[in-house]
C-alpha cells in the first residue's frame, strides 16, 4: 500500500475524468480571478466555456517566466494577501525572481505530492533524513521538509554550507537518507572518504532534485557512497518540488497527475507532439488556489508514458530531463545538451563526476572546451604521459561520436574544479568576452 494509495493507483480514465473536471474549473477561476489570464483569454479568443475536453487545453495560450516577472511581485496571485500564508521566490540570478504564492490547502496539496515521492524514493516513517538544500525563498528545502514530515520521517534541517558538520551529524543522528543536489552529494562522499568517515556513515537513500543527474551520474553517487539514489522534479514557478519523482523502479519519475497535467510540445512551434515524443514539457497546475498556472512552458526536454510502472502506482511518468532548451548549446551548427557530455565523461572511470564546460567565441566561430578532473586513484597518470594522452585519445573521440563535432579536453589533476554546495554552475560563457 502506497501513501494515498487510492489515488496513486487510479485507472487511467479515472485520471482523466478528474483532471478535466478540474481544469474546467481551473480555467474559470483563472479567468475570473487573475487579470493576467482573463486579458490572454480575451486576447485569444477563448472563453472558460471552450474548456469541454482535455484536448482543448491546447487554444489556451502558454504562460512563461517572462510572464511571471512582468507581473512581479504579486500579479499572477488568485487571492488577496491576507489568504497567501507563504511566499517563496527563485533566486532571480538572470533578472527578477519568479514569486509563489501558497494559501493553507496549497502547503497541504504540497506536502501530499511530496510525501508521495518521498515514500517512492523509499522514505518512511523510520528514516531520520538530512536536508542539505538552504532554506529560505528557496523551494526545495521547506517542500521536502513538510512532504517527508507529513511521511512521519524524522527530519534534521541540516540547510547547507558547513560539510564537515553535516557529515558529523550523519555519524552521530544516524541519518538515514539525504536530501541534496546530485553535486552536493557526490562531494559530501568524496570528503567523507577522504577523511576516513565513510564507514561510519550508513545512508540508504539519496533524495536528488534541483539539478539534473544523468544515469552515469547517479551511478557514480551510489559507487561513492553506497545508498540508493532516486531523482524527483519541480520548479519554483510551480510549487517548487513535488511534480514527478522516481520510485525504486527508477523507470521515470511518476508525476502526480491530479495536480498537474503535462504536455509535451515541440519548442520550436509549440504544436503538442504525439504520447511518447520527446519534446518540451507543459504543465498546468490544477489544484493551486494562491497562484494558479496554466500551460507553464518549462523548457525541459523529456518524454511521458502513460503505462503502468511495475512498483503498481498508474500516475503517467516522465523520463529524467535530457537538457533544456534555453539550456541547449548551439556550437557551430550542432545542438549540444550538458547532459550527453555527462554521460560520456562518466563512462570512464578515469574521470571523476565534476566537469566544466567554457564556450568561447574566436574568427567568428563557437568553441568549446571540456574540463575534466581525474579520479584520485587515476591522479598519477598526469606524470606519464602516454597514459594521459591515451586517456585523452579514448575520451575525445567519445564526445566526437555523440557530440558529432571536435571539442577540446583539458584533463585537471583531481579536486582541481569548484565544488558547489547548491545548484552546479557548469557551464560558463565567455562568448560575450573580447578575445
């Protein structure tokens, strides 16, 4: 049995049935309620009374973060203030931050979705969990906090920063599981090894999110720390976390369809692309009374299926996000995700799970250059030469194949790159910089 098992194993017309019956409502609230969605509505021609299946989601108009932030702060709020019992924001580091706006049902709908995942990823009411995301404006930290507390698990607010206490309290609490970005977590294992500690450190459970993290990443977490990893999805401009998580199948992330109904289209045209197709994520959010949003263009590349998983949950799932497509890299012609470099690099284990990716711009061309790391027991190679340079061979020719263009690889001595406690900032662009 599963928390809220009635729900998570509804037939699929049963789902159906329920999300067109609350986005006919949604879409009235909107209108009624929003004055950023009745104008769209007026603009486009549409009327709530249009609503008649879930194929006519499709005349109503997108919603994007540009929409969010020309009506910052509280423009595309449903509710006066005095019903909005929490706020949180995005960090706004490439302009205004994107604000949220959550009414009592809203926080309680969101610990639901999140104790779902929660408990999918293998949380219970037995685990002491370690949140290592910063608290504050920021949504990953107080979702996870109240969707597992909600589950009846133990939670220790650890926020982030401080490494070396963190790993201290998991020896001493016993921690369990751990709530981090997939970059955070595979250096809190790398220091605890190094320090020595790891055996006294007994997680099963890694709860991932905020960033993506490929299979080859994933993999190379467990390797380093020996718990279980599993991923889950969200974005501040919908709640936060809570949207799709992975169960212990880990055959895609289960979206919790009476909350949100997804869409896949096609970035460029934005025509709704067939079940199964690979494209750009859509989603409505049916249930949020503080700050609804409909057809919210993420910009994450992914694909749904609707098929019943084997763990026995009937929730459609999504796969793990192939990149994003303000996120894409164009070089030279040739689309380039972050995520295809990723799964190359950890193909070998010579190379350990932190990389950086410099785009430059020279004779009027893109150009980039992979930095890569060794792993430490690999970290002699750089005093023989034939060994790195086979290395660097192998590893180039790899990024040829998927890539199809020639980049160039700088090959670093191990913690060599930055470590993030937050989000990795991967890529940088210097593209914009003289020469």
């Amino acid at each position: 049995m599963f928390f809220q098992n009635d729900i998570q194993t509804m037939s699929r017309s049963d789902i159906e049935s329920l999300q067109l019956d609350r986005l006919k409502k949604l879409v009235k609230y909107c209108y009624d309620n929003v004055p950023f969605y009745h104008k769209r509505f007026d603009e486009a021609g549409v009327s709530p009374d249009d609503i008649k299946s879930l194929k006519d989601i499709e005349r109503i108009p997108f919603t994007t973060k540009a929409d969010m932030r020309d009506n910052y702060p509280f423009g595309m709020f449903a509710v006066p203030n005095k019903k909005i019992v929490r706020i949180h924001a995005s960090s706004g580091t490439t302009g205004k931050p994107t604000v949220v706006g959550y009414t009592k049902n809203d926080l309680e709908a969101w610990s639901d979705c999140v104790a779902r995942i929660a408990e999918g990823a293998g949380a219970s009411d037995e685990s002491i969990v370690q949140i290592c995301f910063g608290y504050g404006l920021f949504t990953g930290a107080l979702g996870l906090h109240y969707g597992l507390e909600k589950l009846g698990a133990t939670i220790v607010p650890n926020s982030s920063g401080n490494t070396e206490k963190t790993l201290m309290l998991m020896q001493d609490f016993g921690t369990t599981a751990v709530v981090a970005t997939p970059s955070y977590a595979q250096y809190m294992g790398e220091l605890a090894k190094e320090k020595g500690i790891l055996k006294n450190i007994h997680l099963k459970h890694g709860i991932l999110g905020s960033e993506g993290c490929t299979i080859e990443m994933r993999n190379a977490i467990e390797a380093t720390t020996g718990m279980f990893v599993t991923d889950n999805y969200g974005m501040s401009e919908l709640g936060g976390p809570g949207v799709s998580g992975e169960c212990q199948e880990r055959d895609g992330l289960h979206i919790n369809e009476d909350h949100f109904l997804c869409e896949i289209i096609d970035p460029q045209t934005g025509e709704v692309l067939p079940a199964g197709s690979e494209g750009e994520l859509v989603v409505t959010t049916l249930t949020k009374e503080g700050m609804p949003v409909l057809r919210y263009r993420t910009r994450d590349i992914t694909r749904i299926t609707y098929e019943k998983c084997r763990c026995g949950r009937t929730f459609a799932r999504m796969a793990k996000t192939r990149g994003r497509s303000d996120d894409m890299l164009k070089i030279r012609g040739v689309n380039v995700f972050p995520s295809q470099i990723e799964s190359v690099l950890m193909g070998f284990p010579e190379i350990a799970p932190h990389y950086q990716l410099v785009l430059t711009r020279a004779n009027y061309a893109d150009h980039l250059e992979i930095k890569v790391e060794l792993n430490e027991e690999y970290s002699n190679m750089l005093d023989n030469y034939t060994q790195l340079e086979d290395l660097h061979n192998r590893v180039t020719h790899e990024l040829r194949v998927v890539l199809g263009i020639a980049t160039k690889l700088t090959i670093v001595d191990c913690k060599t790159l930055e470590r993030f406690q937050g989000k990795a900032k991967r890529i940088l662009d210097l593209r914009n910089q003289e020469s």
